[in-house]
C-alpha cells in the first residue's frame, strides 16, 4: 500500500470541515438537543454534520474506512481509516457556548499521521502531519515548555471522568499541587495546548475519535503526549509541556 500524500490528506480534511462549519453555525444557538443510550448529548448540527464530512472523505478517498461518532465504521480492511467527530463538545455547542469543535485524523496502521482541530466559532483551525509540524490558521505553533507546575496553567476534562477512569487521587493530586487548574474541556482545552496557552492537560474517558488528532498535533507541535489505558474501549492522555508531562505522569504510577 502506497503511503498518503500527507499534505493531500489536510488540504481534504480542510474541505471537510469547511463542509461541517456550513452545517454547524447556522444552528449554533437555535438547535434542540436529544439524548443518546450512553447519556451523551446529540443534535441535529452532529449528524448533518457528520454526513457532509462523510461525503468529502468519501468522493477524495473512496477506498478508505471511516469511523465516526455518530454513524459507526465503514470498514475499509488493511487501508487507512479516518476517524471523525463532528462536534467534539456537544454539552457545549447545546448551551450556546462557543468552545466547541470538529475533530479529523487520518489513521495508518492505527497510527494517527495527520490531524485537524477546527473551533468554527472562534474561527482558528489546527492542523499538522506527521514531519510537518502544526499550524494554527497556517501559522506554526508549539507546545510550552515550561517546568513548574507552581505557575503554570493545567486543564483537566470533567471530574465525572476521573471517577470513572478510576483516577479520583489524579484529580485530588492536581487540585493540591497546581494552583492554575482550569477545565478547559474537550476540542477547546486540546487546541489551547497545542498553542501553548495550557501548559499541559490531562484528559479521560474518551473514546477513539476525541484523542486521534491530537495524537499526532501533539508531537508535531513539540509536545509529548502519554495515553492512559481504561477498561473498555475508553482511554484517557496527559499532553503538552514534556517536563510537566513527566511530573504527572509519575502520579499514575
């Protein structure tokens, strides 16, 4: 199998999200909202949007798989798969809040190797490949470095996730040790690292389309990133600065 045309693969992610934006802004704000079997939020804006990310990647990569959070896996065996999350941040898209976004990755041998964060409603998309680097609205960008948790500004998904994760003494850990703990959740806490304004983030209970992006923007931004096995096919990450990575990471021992 030949390997993806990397900067092919973003100019298609691009065009898919252009897509999901025309679906998803003009509902922001005026769109009901249901409940799934698992408890999680849905509109009308994650479907439409969804379906219209799935036309683009199926008309550019007609031989590729697709796994999305709303309308499953179409299998393509042995071949690269995109992994899709129209709206990561329902609750908030819901509620009129503007930190939400979409989430594409093209996965190669279950490796991410390219990756977009698009925030529709604060105009900025992040995008990167693998060898070359991530970009916020075309523009490179990098992950902190700093080295102290005593200043810098950490993120955490929901408490609910740690409980669930099993990872209750993380969160109580975090709340003793960083005095700059913001929940900057979802697609919004990630692309906020990725800039450099979070220093580092830790987030569980996610499922595989809300970490595949950042899987590969992290690293290409001069992060690193540390996956958290969970039970089931849930799993969590600690990313951004190395150096607070590490302190964290030593936590989960």
């Amino acid at each position: 199998m030949s390997r993806p045309d990397l900067p092919e693969i973003l100019r298609i992610a691009a065009a898919a999200a252009d897509r999901a934006r025309a679906e998803i802004m003009p509902r922001f704000r005026c769109v009901g909202v249901e409940q799934k079997a698992d408890g999680s939020p849905v509109t009308e804006a994650d479907r439409a949007a969804e379906q219209a990310i799935r036309e683009v990647l199926r008309e550019a990569t007609p031989d590729y798989g697709i796994l999305g959070e709303e309308y499953g896996h179409e299998q393509a065996a042995g071949r690269p798969c995109w992994v899709v999350d129209p709206i990561d941040g329902t609750l908030s898209f819901s509620r009129g809040i503007p930190l939400f976004g979409t989430l594409l990755a093209l996965l190669v041998e279950e490796e991410p190797v390219a990756g977009l964060i698009d925030l529709p409603a604060l105009g900025e998309r992040y995008t990167g490949h693998r060898g070359g680097g991530c970009r916020r609205n075309g523009e490179p960008v990098t992950v902190s470095q700093a080295d102290s948790l005593d200043t810098a500004v950490v993120s955490h998904g929901d408490p609910y996730a740690f409980e669930r994760a099993g990872r209750r003494p993380l969160f109580e850990w975090l709340a003793r040790e960083a005095p700059i703990l913001r929940g900057y959740t979802d697609a919004f806490g990630h692309a906020m690292v990725l800039g450099g304004a979070v220093d580092v983030m830790i987030d569980l209970n996610l499922n595989a389309w809300d970490l595949a992006a950042t899987r590969i923007l992290v690293p290409e931004a001069g992060g690193r990133i540390e996956l958290v096995r969970e039970s089931g096919d849930k799993c969590g990450a600690v990313f951004g600065s190395p150096a607070l990575v590490e302190r964290v990471v030593k936590q989960l021992d």
